[in-house]
C-alpha cells in the first residue's frame, strides 16, 4: 500500500525545486484570477491552484486518489518542510509503526505528526474547501519562522474538495443567478433553491451524504481515500463543515452520548485541541460555540470514522452563507469571505498546536494502540462471519473491512469453538465453526472499530436518554443525530458469532476481496442459481431481458447434489436461442455466482417436486421506471437508484414526476416511489390525470413499489391498498403522540412460502428509522393481500421508546395487494437506506424485478 501511494506522487512529477517566484506570485488571487470569497471555488480551480504551487515549490506534493462518479479528480495534497520530502517513506513507516506497535519500535525524535484536513464533504458548505485553500496558500508560500517551524514538525494532508460533483453543481448554480455584486437576501434566487435541490447541491452525484460513508465505502469517493490514509496513519482528522445560516462557529470537544467504544485518545485530546481554537477565536474577537449539538455516538462520519482510525477526528461547523452572502436574521450579512477566514483560524491552530505538541501527541497515540490490541485480549477475542448468508454480500463486507484497515483471516478448516455469542449477543455454547469462515482478531490496532461495528449492540447512555425524553415530551427534537443499531452481521443479514475463546486456529491472512463464485460449469439440462445470492435476481433480469428464457423457483429444493434456496433462478439449456452460454457466463463472471449444474429436471428434497413444478414461474422481460424530484425525498430516490443502476446494474429509467400525465406508462414493467416529505405534496405534485393514469396501469397489470411515506400516497391518494395507520385516531379522540423510532433493528415473522421473500432461509432482522406503522385490516384472509414481513418483537438492537415497542408488533414491513390484475408493493421504512442495508437488498429486487411476473 504504502509503495503505490509513492509511486502515484512520483508519476505526477511534483517533486519540484523551489522557485524564486515571490509569496504574491503564488497567491490563490494571482494564479486563478479571483480572491477567495469573491467567487465559489469550483474542484477545477482548487486542482489548478494545487498543480500551480506543485510545480513551483518544494514544500508540497500530490497524490491523485481517483476519481468522483462524475469523472472529477479526487486530488490531496501533502504538505511538509522539505526535508521531510525527501524522506517521506521512512515518515510513513514510522507512521505505521506507531499505529501499530506489533510492528516494532518507533523512533519519534525526528518524526513529524501527521495530520489530514479535508473540506465542504457537503458540497454547498463551501467554506471548508476555501478555509483549507488559504490555509494551503500560507503553508507554501509563507517564509515566516513560524510556518517553517510547522513544516518541520508536521506533515500536512489537505484534501480541499471531498465532494467535487456537489460542489461544482452548486457553484453552477450560483455563478448563472449572481447580478453585478452578490445579493445577501435569503429570497433572491442566488440564495433561493427547492428542498430536492438543496439536497442535490449536498450531496454526491447518486443524492448520497457521503459523510455517513466513512466505514462503509458505497462511494468511489470513499473507497478512493482509504488508501493514502492507511497509509499515513493520521493522528489528527479534521472535516470542516457549515451548518445553519444563524449560528456560530462549532468546534470539539462534542456533546453526548459518547459511544461506549470510542477511543479515550480523541476524547482526550479534544480538550487540547478546543482550548487552542478557543484562544485563537478569543484573539480575533470570533464567535463560537463547543459541547453543542454534535456527538460522535454514531461511526460513520468522516470525524468519529477518523478517531476509530486511531487519530484525533474533529468537526468544524461554520455558520453558513449560503453562497457568497447572506442576511442573517439580525440583520445583519456574513460573507463567505468571513466564513472561510475562520475555517482557515481553526486548522491553523490546529496545525499551531500539533507541531508544539508533536512529541506528546506521538506517543498518545502510540500508547493508545497499544492499548488497543490490549484490549482484544481479554473479553471477546474474536469476531466471526460464517459462509451461510449471501456469499457476494459476506465478500463486499469482507473487502471493506480490509479498507479500513481491519486485519480479517480465513478458516482453511472447520472447527469447534466454545463460548460463543451469536449476532444477537446471546450465548449459543459451542459450534462447529465451518471452514471458509472469516475471522476477525480482536487484538489489533482496529480495536476500536471493530468492536464498533460488529459487537450487536451499543448502549445508548441513560442520562442522555432521559434528557431525549425530556426533549420528546415538550415536541422538541430528542438530538438523536442518527441511527442507534448499524451492527455489520445486521445490516448485512448475516451469520456471526462472537468469541471469548483464544484458541489456535487454522487461519491464514485473507488480504482482497475474496472471489465467492465459479466459473460456469457445463450443465446438459440447467443451470440453478442459488437463491441466497441476491445478484441472482440482478442475473435474471439481465437474461430476460437479453432475450434468454428465465423461471424462478419460490420453494426451497435439493438437486445437483445440492440444497437450493427459495427464489432459486432456472435457466435451462433447452428451447433458447444461441449465446446463452456466453451470455450467462458473463453475468456469472460479473456477479460473482455459484452456479449448480443439472442434467434432468427432477429435485430429490425440498418442496419443489420437479424443476418444472405448479409453484414455479417464468420471469417476464422488464422496464424499470424510477419517479423523481420534488416533493420525493432526494436521499430515498438517490439510495434506490444507486442500488438499481450502480450495485446490481439494472437498467433503470429516472421520470420526472410531472411527465406522469404524459407518459406511456404501459412501457413500464415497475414503477417505484421512493420516500416523499409529504404524500398530499406528492399528489399534488402528480396531479389528478398523473394520478389517474398511474391508478389504470397498476390495474392493468402495472408493479407498483412504494417507499417510506409514499405508502401514504398509495393508501390515501391511489386508494389501491387499504393498511391502515397504527396512530390514526378513532372520532373523537385525542391524536395520538407519534413517537419516532431512531433507527433500531426489529426481528420479523416471515411468510417464507410467499414469492416476495424468496431467497431468505430466515426472517431477516429489520431497521426501523421512523413513527411509520402499518397494520393489515382486519379482513378474512385473501390472496390478493399479503403481510410478508411483520414486526415481531424487538428492538434486537439499538433503542426504540415504549410507545413503540407496544405497536410495533404485528405491523407490516413487507405488503403486497393486488389491484385489477396489477400488484402494489409497500415498503414503509427505506429498504435502500444509505445502500449499506445490504440484508434487504433481495427483498427489493424481487419486489422490483420478481413481482412483474410472481
């Protein structure tokens, strides 16, 4: 890792000598023509300025990472005394050496810290990106004692831009509305935008906050920034951000809860670090605020993501202008000029106080690892994923904990193991542990991290607890500032056990993304594919669709010598026309399948009697369209997309809502509306003949899937379902509390013989991020209405108040209704959430893909 980090810097050819140009030469101003705050700094800019000083002097240096999904450069830059250029691999061993003291001993008398300073994750927060610019301007071109001092002691990783598609499009957006001089008015159209732009401008170019990505990579943005910072092993992480347009500053130290497993070295030195931003805002007379708002409870953003790492990872929120200014409500006008000086005055002191600190800071950290891997020594000593869940998704999971640096090893054979917890946290005794298995050690200097993401449960602390009750009970916001349950085997729907055994095992190190499938083998009647590989239904598609003869199988059988899941896929060789080996060849390459080879249709087990059995059906060749734009939720629509078009490859057409009335819908096979901020909206939005056309195709045989509070829309707007809302209130009594659940994770009760649950051997655990219960109505049953998942009882993980573990049972997670000879398919929590709730990735293929046909 750590040789093509430096040979990407060598192949850009930035090693340059210092030039004799003059500081002024070199200014932001003077190289791209504009001041920073006079104009949004769009990716292009910051690049050029970057690749000017680059070429003109030896301080810095550059490393392309990758690139966004738009094709922009993600490009860092790194940033010392020059001396310390010319020996950055042996800076980089030291680093590592510290970071993990398994490693052996680490001089530090001459090691400089290292610190990693990215900007404006949010692409529309723009001061982060232009603080970082100026910060980057002083550190290069300054000859002040003082700045050389820092260069010496420090290595400085600036990562100006980290979401380069958001920013860009929000700089577009400004620079075609900006008159003669900016208008600070909160209503001039400059400063004006819909709640599904705003979110566009924020987010990344699939509508992701790529700030909740730091664990789980879903982003090339993400993925593409792991590299360099394992390799340099930061001790101090920095994200500079802006929040709303009516507040101060922000800086660390944080607010509650703190999680259980957050490293003590963060906390520890967010004193430190607050007191030196707190003295620089003092000097120039700036406002600011600390222990307001944020916490860490929750691992994924780029700050606690960062302290996991075993760094320092701290938050900077500044008071946003929106754009280049903006009234405030006193008043009175920031500028984005004011805003980006003071993101600057932060990462300047901290950059001050990481070079007087260096050697305190050093051996912190070093210490802290040590403890670390302590720490796995005693109590649970490993962590286990077994091969029985989605081999594709255990891969995805396995290959992301090696880019976070995670050591992960494979059980070569199987073995007993005694003292075992399942995913659950309950005891299960001893059990035979299958070879195949990954094992993930708990004494290494990951620690942190993976107990973080794979212990089942992290306790919300109580006092804060009752303080979020308080704050309930007055209709306040309980500052929950996400989800309480993100446990990996839960997300990912997959067997685990933890281990208090130290036993030898027979491991060897597992380091890429281990390969699940096989070649295709040659088959003289069919191929089947197993239906616990989600991609299965994604290969399905592709076939049919390809022109290929498909059938699923919705019962669980034995053929081949093997044991097939329900929602099995059967191709056979007979009656197709040519291609179909290459054709199926590929997709298995492509998705990464287990294929079982069959020369006869008979089954010997399950309850499928023959290949060709009644319960089987034939896949039909399908349309996918996706509706967009205001009033739907820009992260639903985004995170459904993303899991269509980017995850399984499934050709999906994106409609504007407005062109419902106009459009062919007979074209489509399965229409989805993803979550909307407000059904009646949505309606309106849609309008009467939208409306009325949507209803006739779904009764004319159209598959209708509907997300989060679009089911509203369905129950009240379409009337073609009829769950009923567990808070509604009967005539004449008080409207019921309605009382969010924060993102805890339920068990279900399954009915596995239905087509919609195909693929699972169990009912799957269920996240629950909202007050949206539905109950079945109480009908005689009918075919035509099926509850397929229901909430059991819960929560498993995570915290949910008493008023909803008293409804919650018994309500609907997974609905399907016939209407004419079409189906409404109801999800009414988001099935795609932040495409890392992967162990429901099948339910929303078969809905999409499967239900044209079941």
């Amino acid at each position: 890792m750590l040789q093509s980090v430096r040979t990407t810097v060598l192949a850009l050819g930035i090693m340059a000598l210092m030039s004799p140009l003059k500081a002024e030469e070199l200014s932001y101003e003077a190289v791209i023509g504009y001041s920073l705050g006079e104009r949004i700094a769009t990716s292009y800019d910051a690049r050029r300025y970057m690749e000017t000083l680059a070429g003109e002097s030896d301080r810095i240096s550059l490393v392309h990472q990758g690139e966004s999904y738009e094709r922009r450069p993600l490009i860092a830059a790194i940033i010392t005394h020059p001396d310390n250029h010319a020996r950055l691999d042996e800076i980089r061993e030291t680093a590592q050496r510290l970071g993990d003291p398994r490693r052996g001993e680490a001089r530090i008398e001459n090691q400089p810290a290292v610190l990693w300073l990215g900007g404006s994750i949010h692409g529309f927060e723009l001061s982060g990106t232009d603080g970082l610019l100026k910060l980057m301007e002083e550190l290069v071109t300054s000859d002040s004692d003082e700045v050389s001092e820092w260069l010496m002691n420090t290595v400085v990783i600036i990562d100006p831009t980290l979401n380069p598609d958001g920013r860009d499009a929000f700089a577009m957006f400004n620079h075609r509305r900006i008159g003669r001089a900016p208008n600070p008015s909160q209503k001039d159209w400059s400063n004006d935008f819909t709640g599904w732009d705003a979110l566009g401008f924020r987010t990344s170019h699939y509508f992701f906050d790529i700030n909740r990505d730091w664990f789980a990579h879903t982003h090339p943005e993400t993925r593409a920034r792991m590299p360099l910072i394992q390799a340099w092993r930061p001790q101090v992480v920095v994200d500079a951000h802006e929040m709303g347009h009516d507040t101060e500053f922000y800086f660390d130290p944080p607010t509650q809860p703190r999680n259980p497993f957050f490293p003590d070295f963060a906390w520890d030195w967010f004193e430190d670090f607050g007191a030196a931003y707190a003295d620089a805002f003092d000097a120039e007379g700036i406002e600011y605020t600390k222990r307001d708002i944020f916490n860490y409870f929750y691992p994924a953003y780029t700050t606690s993501w960062g302290s996991y790492q075993g760094a320092v990872g701290m938050l900077y929120e500044q008071g946003s202008t929106r754009g280049l200014a903006l009234e405030l409500s006193d008043g009175s006008v920031r500028t984005l000029e004011q805003a980006l000086h003071q993101q600057y005055v932060a990462a300047r002191a901290a950059v001050a106080l990481s070079s007087r600190e260096r050697e305190r800071l050093l051996r912190d950290y070093h210490s802290a690892h040590e403890a670390a891997i302590h720490d796995g020594r005693s109590g649970t000593r490993r962590y286990i994923l077994t091969p029985e869940g989605d081999p594709g998704i255990l891969a995805e999971t396995v290959a992301m904990l090696l880019r976070n640096g995670i050591e992960v090893h494979r059980l070569e054979e199987s073995v007993r193991l005694r003292g075992l917890s399942d995913r659950l946290g309950e005891r299960v005794g001893s059990r035979e542990i299958p070879a195949g298995s990954f094992v993930i050690e708990a004494a290494q200097p990951r620690n942190r991290l993976i107990r973080a993401l794979l212990e089942p449960e992290t306790p919300v602390p109580e006092d804060f607890l009752a303080q979020a009750r308080e704050r309930i009970d007055r209709g306040e916001n309980p500052r929950f500032y996400d989800i309480t349950a993100w446990s990996l085997p839960l997300l990912f729907d997959l067997p685990a056990y933890a281990s208090s055994s130290g036993a030898s095992l027979p491991l060897v190190p597992q380091e890429a993304r281990p390969v699940m499938g096989v070649e295709l083998p040659d088959a003289a009647y069919a191929w089947l594919i197993d239906g616990r590989q989600t991609a299965a239904v994604a290969a399905a598609f592709q076939l049919r669709n390809q022109g290929y003869r498909v059938s699923v199988s919705p019962r669980a059988f034995e053929a081949g010598g093997e044991s097939l899941a329900s929602g099995t896929i059967i191709v056979r060789r007979g009656g197709q026309k040519e291609g179909l080996e290459t054709a199926l060849a590929g997709l298995v390459k492509d998705y990464d399948l287990r294929v079982v080879p069959v020369d006869g249709g008979r089954t010997t087990g399950g309850d499928l009697p023959a290949l060709g059995g009644a319960d089987t059906f034939a896949l039909a060749a399908g349309r996918i369209g996706l509706l967009a734009e205001h009033p739907m939720h820009a992260y639903s629509f985004g995170w459904a997309w993303h899991t269509l078009d980017q995850t399984y490859g499934l050709d999906t057409t994106v409609l504007r809502l407005e062109s419902l009335g106009g459009t062919r819908l007979e074209s489509f096979s399965t229409l989805i509306l993803s979550d909307t901020f407000n059904a009646s909206a949505l309606a309106e939005r849609i309008g009467e003949e939208g409306m009325e056309r949507l209803k006739r195709w779904v009764r004319d045989g159209g598959n209708l899937v509907v997300i989060g509070n679009s089911v509203d829309f369905a129950r009240e707007h379409l009337e073609l379902i009829s769950l009923e809302d567990d808070w509604a209130h009967e005539e004449g009594e008080a409207p019921a509390h309605r009382i969010s659940v924060p993102g805890a994770f339920f068990a279900t009760e399954m009915d596995a013989r239905h087509w919609l649950a195909g693929g699972y051997t169990a009912a799957p655990k269920v996240l629950v991020n909202s007050s949206r219960i539905f109950r079945a109505p109480d009908q005689p049953p009918s075919t035509g209405r099926n509850a397929v998942l229901r909430y059991a009882q819960g929560p498993v993980a995570g915290h949910a108040w008493e008023e909803s573990i008293e409804r919650l049972p018994g309500g609907v997670f997974a609905w399907e209704e016939r209407a004419g000879s079409g189906r409404v398919i109801a999800f009414p929590e988001d099935i795609n959430f932040r495409g890392y709730w992967r162990g429901v990735d099948r339910l929303f293929l078969n809905a999409v893909v499967l239900g044209p046909s079941a």
